[in-house]
C-alpha cells in the first residue's frame, strides 16, 4: 500500500507539474505577442510587457528544469523497498577495504592484485565503475548524446574513411576489374586524468546497510559530470579531453576535415532582426542529409530563452516544450540538449550547435576506477581520492555543425 501511494503521489507531482508548465508557456505566448504586436506598430516595447515576459521565460525555465528532475527521481528504484540498494552488493573483499581499511583480501584476489596503485590505492570492482558510468550518463548532457567507447589503454587511435573507394556493378561472371584504396585518416584520442575526493564519516561506513558502491557513485557524479561537460565543450585536449568548439571553425562553404563548418547569422552578436529563423533553417541544413535524422541542437538556457520568441511565417512558436516531464523541448522539430558551458551569445561567439553528436563526437573511458581510501589527511573524515581517464574529441568533421553571431 505504502509503494501505491507513494507512486501515485509522484505521477500526480509530475502531471501536475507539466500542465502549470504548459499554462506557463500559453502565458508566454500571449504575452509575447502582444510584445511583437508593440513592435510592428512601431511603438515601442512597454516597460512592463517586458519584465513580464522576462518573469515568465525564467519560470518556464526553472520548471522545465523541475520536471526533468522529477523525472530522473522517477526512474529510479524505491529506495523504501529495495532492499538490494539497501544492502551492500560489493565484493567482499572491497566492502571490507571500503569500510576498514583493511585491503590483505584484495591483494590476495588474483583479477584485483592487477589493480593496485604505486600510491595504495586499487581499481574498484566492475559493479562500483558500472554504477558510476551510469549515474556520469544521467548527470552529464554531453555522455548522454555522444558515442561511448572503452578501452584498456592510455590512447585510443581510430581509423576514419575520408572516401575514395571505388565500387561499381557487374555482372556473374564477368571480370572484377581492381577497386582504388580509400583514403584513410587516422585521429587519436589521449587519456586524461579526472579526480574526486568525495569525504565521509566512520559512522556512516559502519552502517552494514550502507551501499559504499551506491554512495561513492553519487558522490562523485556532480563533481565529475561538471568537469566533463566543460572538458567536452570547450576542453583544449591538455591534460582533458578536447572539446567540439576548440577545433578551428570555417564557414561552411569552405569546410574541409578536421575543423567544424559555422553558418553566420548575418549580424554581430545577435540574430538577424529581420528574419532571425534564416540562419537557423541554414544551420539545420548544413549537415548532409543522412545526418539529420538524428540531429539535435546543442545550447545554454539563456540561448534557449531567445529562440523561444521566434515564430514561424505562419505565426507558429518555432519553440516547443517537451510531450512529458523529462522529455526534451524541440526547436522546429529538432530535439534540445541544454548545455550550460555552451557560451552566451555575443560578438562571434558560437552558441548554437546542430548535428547528430553520436555520430559526431567519441567520449573514451579507459577501463578502470581507482579508489585511494585515505583515513588521515582530513580527521575525523575519511577520503576517497578517486581518479577515472577520460579522453574525447570529435570523430566526425562532418557530423556537427555551428552557429556563428557574427556578419559572415
């Protein structure tokens, strides 16, 4: 009885939610318009018609935010009535090490003693980096729409087709004349290392229903998952993973592999005035064709906020709120991942990404998390230094692509 109600009190938090936020989003449309109504009648905006619709944007915003949050929690297992989660699933050995100290099990296990770490400390069994691997693809937006890969090295290095292999008909029996080779790219992908040092009490790890795999995996989700993203965006490939706005950007028309193609929206740190959906219906036709059908733009909130203005000719919000709590918003049918490292638009700035990332764009782990329990440093606080090597960059020259606030 106790799961039919809390169940049935979260569906009704989350349809409740979804429905004030799509009377928000009425609110906004009516005021909006009466905004571009002040406009065309070349009177000015009203001072109050815009700190309305300021107010209104930023609640929109902030419940579209609630809901996903909802639905993340809703996705979840009742912790009040699974007792898995509740109880400790490690392996023996590592719970004992996680909680005491006390590793003399783990350097007798022959698939851990591998793991051991000139500095004390040992790679955390497969359930632990599973559990963190999951919880780093829900907190992070990049993980989430990217191509993942593992490895057991310190550097990927991964062949790509840049074209020219011939092919042709023939029929049954007739002679296969020779094929010319394709020509062959080869881009690697160095490891980094990335670090937490989540703290707990000796309490907490005396409790025996204290999931250590589950605790160190949320501990170290928000910390990891903001280094990631930033790294992914803007990360200049030192000691970090390079991300998709350091590679050098051209305009489109002179796009060649290895840097990003941008389309230009005519007018230095802004929109076109005139027609502000030009350069965006530009920006979605920039990819080839077969890239398209799983694109998605790639924003921040604030960017997000401006598009939400923008009509179509036949007056349609290009703008569209998600069909659910947890579902993304759309702008003209094209999904949105919000992204928060995306710049804010200004002079030249690209703050707008289309394409399709999974395509696009290769996050490398390399296989492995390593945990250095450290009972000393910070009394009566025990530290769990954990480091995990990242490596990313874009694997697809032609998969994404840029919007550029600037004239050309």
């Amino acid at each position: 009885m106790k799961k039919e109600t809390k169940m049935a009190r979260a569906r009704a938090t989350s349809k409740t939610g979804m429905e004030e936020f799509l009377c928000a989003f009425d609110a906004f449309k009516e005021t909006n318009d009466l905004r571009l109504a002040q406009i065309e009648k070349k009177q000015g905006v009203d001072v109050i018609t815009e700190e309305k619709l300021h107010r209104i944007d930023q609640a929109l915003t902030e419940q579209k935010t609630a809901l996903d949050r909802v639905a993340k929690y809703q996705s979840r297992p009742d912790m009040e009535l699974s007792k898995d989660l509740l109880s400790t699933k490690s392996n023996p050995a590592w719970d004992r090490y996680f909680r005491t100290g006390d590793a003399s099990k783990l350097t007798e296990l022959k698939a851990l003693s591998t793991g051991i770490d000139a500095d004390g400390g040992y790679i955390a069994p497969d359930e632990t980096q599973a559990e963190i691997d999951r919880l780093l693809a829900e907190a992070s937006p990049i993980r989430s729409i990217a191509s993942i890969r593992q490895t057991s090295s310190g550097n990927l290095r991964k062949p790509v087709s840049l074209g020219g292999a011939s092919s042709g008909w023939v029929a049954e029996t007739a002679a296969r004349p020779e094929t010319t080779s394709p020509s062959l790219d080869l881009i690697e992908f160095p490891m980094a290392e990335l670090y937490a040092m989540p703290a707990t009490t000796q309490a907490l790890l005396d409790d025996a229903v204290v999931n250590v795999d589950q605790w160190l995996a949320e501990e170290v989700r928000d910390v990891l998952a903001a280094q990631e993203t930033t790294a992914f965006v803007t990360g200049d490939g030192l000691s970090r993973p390079r991300g998709f706005l350091s590679y050098t950007n051209v305009a489109d028309d002179l796009h060649t592999w290895g840097n990003i193609g941008y389309v230009a929206t005519g007018t230095a740190g802004a929109f076109d005035a005139g027609d502000p959906m030009d350069a965006i219906l530009d920006l979605i036709y920039a990819p080839k064709s077969a890239y398209r059908p799983n694109a998605r733009f790639v924003m921040n909130r604030r960017t997000v906020s401006a598009v939400r203005k923008f009509k179509d000719a036949d007056g349609n919000y290009i703008w569209q709120p998600g069909s659910g709590a947890g579902q993304p918003s759309s702008l003209l049918g094209y999904s949105i991942t919000e992204v928060e490292d995306m710049p804010d638009i200004a002079a030249d700035s690209y703050s707008m990404a289309f394409g399709d990332f999974r395509r696009g764009y290769l996050i490398v782990d390399k296989a492995g998390i390593n945990v250095v329990r450290d009972p000393y440093s910070a009394k009566p606080y025990v530290l769990f230094y954990t480091t995990k090597r990242v490596g990313g960059g874009v694997q697809d020259f032609n998969a994404i692509k840029l919007l550029k606030f600037a004239i050309s």
